[in-house]
C-alpha cells in the first residue's frame, strides 16, 4: 500500500514558517554570540600583549634554583620570582593563596614539573584558571630523562644538570619568551646563543671520564653522566625513600670490589649523617 503525504494546508504553512522564522533569528542571535566572544578574546589578548610589551613578562618559577636561569634570558622590565621561597624543601611545599595570586597574575610559569606543588599548579592551567603560559622542564623537546638506576623510574630530579638538556631547556624558554613579548624576541635569542657559545667552549675544554660510582641522591646523575660518570648506586633512592643500611652496604661493597670507583655527594650533604657516610666511603676507598 502507497501513503501519499498530503500537501500542507495555509495553517500548517503559517506554523512552519514561524517555526523556521524562529530558528533563523536563533541561529543569527548564536553566531553574532560568538562573534562578539571572539571579538572580546581577541581584544583582551591584544590588552595583554600591550600590558607585557609596556611592563615586560611576568615569570614565576617554581623552585628557587631555576630563577637565575630564566634571569640569564630576561628583557628590559621582566621580572622573575619564585613560589616556593628559599631554604624550603619544595617537594614539601604546598601552594598558599598569595602564591595562586601571584600566578594567576603571570604570563610564564617554569616548573620542574615532578613535586606535588607543581602537579597542582599544572591542574590549575589546565582548568583554565591560570592564564599563564606552562613551560614544564622534562616536557620540553629535546629533553632527554635517565632512569634511576635504584627504582627503574624515570628521574625527574634535575634533568638540565646535563648541559644538552640545559641547552634544551634555554633555547625552548627564549622560544616562548620571544612568542610572549615580541618587541623582545632578538635580545631574548641573542641570549640564548651566547649562553650556547659559553657552554660550547666549556664543554670542549671538559674531561671525559669512564667510570661507574655511588651517587648521594638521584640529583647528582645529570651532573655527571654526561661526563662519563655512571651513577650505578644511591644512597638515596627517591624524596621520601631515605638510604638504608643495606643501601649502605650495597654501595660499600660496589666500592671494595671496584665496581664503582668514586663516590658523588652534594652541596650541603656534608653537614649531614647520610653526607658524612658518603664522605667516609670515599676516603675509605679513594
């Protein structure tokens, strides 16, 4: 059997086209909706880029020890601060309101990307309630990240301690710096590449060593692998995995048998029981 549709009748045809009429105005109210958001975006990115062009970038880093750093790169009326404050264990430190302002009033924001503080402020971007650009060190192209050798994981502790990542790092930092501000790019690039000059020289004066040794703690690995130097024992494995006595024991015996031939601490360790181990074992077998 065959249905004919009947042709709609003068009321029908009356409903329709209000009903169409309606969705045409809809769907006009929608897009000029959007063009006026697009159009408020646009001229409020604009004010930004006029406020950093006039006042220079905001740059808070995470970690106190990045802030010389950033500072090799900074303009004329940039400014660079710190979150975490100096002589704080930033792997302990947690973000406080004034450090939530502080950031919400940046436009770059440098982290190293692995303690608990950082994790936060990478949530935050990604909520959209910071603005600031993230710039995350073992995320940045060309990184190259070690594993430790005591857990299998990656090591997060400082990987531009090692002069390629650190090169990475300065010349992927005056990259976004130069897209942030502009009116600053050359200055910022110039910087990057007498920075890579000076560290080319050092370099080439460096001497390579062929050697495997016990490490203080995941941070000296950066430091010296890149010259040669195999970290292939910690005494501190992670932040909150400290040594222990077969940890001890495990690097003594690597010392004895001369699988591992020196013996790399850290600034401060000294000062410290685990530090004063670290320096007993090189004595002991230096």
């Amino acid at each position: 059997m065959c249905t004919k549709l009947k042709s709609p009748g003068a009321s029908e045809r009356v409903v329709h086209g209000a009903v169409a009429g309606g969705l045409r105005g809809w769907r006009l109210y929608a897009a000029l909706a959007v063009a006026v958001a697009v159009a408020a975006a646009a001229w409020w990115s604009t004010l930004g880029g006029r406020e950093r062009e006039r006042s220079g970038l905001r740059i808070a880093v995470t970690f106190p020890s990045l802030k010389p750093d950033v500072e090799l790169l900074a303009c004329e009326g940039d400014t660079v601060v710190s979150v975490a404050p100096p002589g704080v264990d930033p792997h302990d430190y947690q973000l406080a309101p004034r450090d939530v302002e502080e950031l919400r009033g940046s436009d770059l924001i440098v982290s190293t990307g692995h303690a608990p503080f950082e994790a936060r402020i990478a949530e935050l971007v990604a909520r959209g309630e910071l603005k600031a650009k993230l710039v995350e060190v073992p995320s940045v192209p060309g990184i190259k990240l070690l594993t430790n050798p005591a857990t299998g994981w990656e090591n997060l502790h400082w990987p531009i301690y090692d002069p390629s990542n650190y090169l990475a790092f300065i010349k992927h930092l005056a990259g976004v710096m130069a897209e942030l501000r502009p009116s600053c790019a050359q200055a910022y690039r110039e910087r990057a590449a007498a920075i890579e000059r000076e560290l080319g020289s050092l370099l080439s004066r460096a001497p390579k060593i062929n050697a495997a040794a016990v490490g203080y703690s995941p941070v000296v690995q950066y430091a010296v692998e890149w010259a040669g130097v195999k970290v292939s024992y910690l005494l501190v494995k992670e932040h909150e995995l400290p040594a222990t006595p077969e940890d001890i024991a495990a690097a003594d015996r690597a010392l004895a048998e001369g699988r591992a031939l020196l013996v790399v601490s850290v600034k401060g360790a000294e000062g410290t029981p685990l530090g004063a181990k670290a320096e007993e074992l090189a004595r002991k077998y230096g």
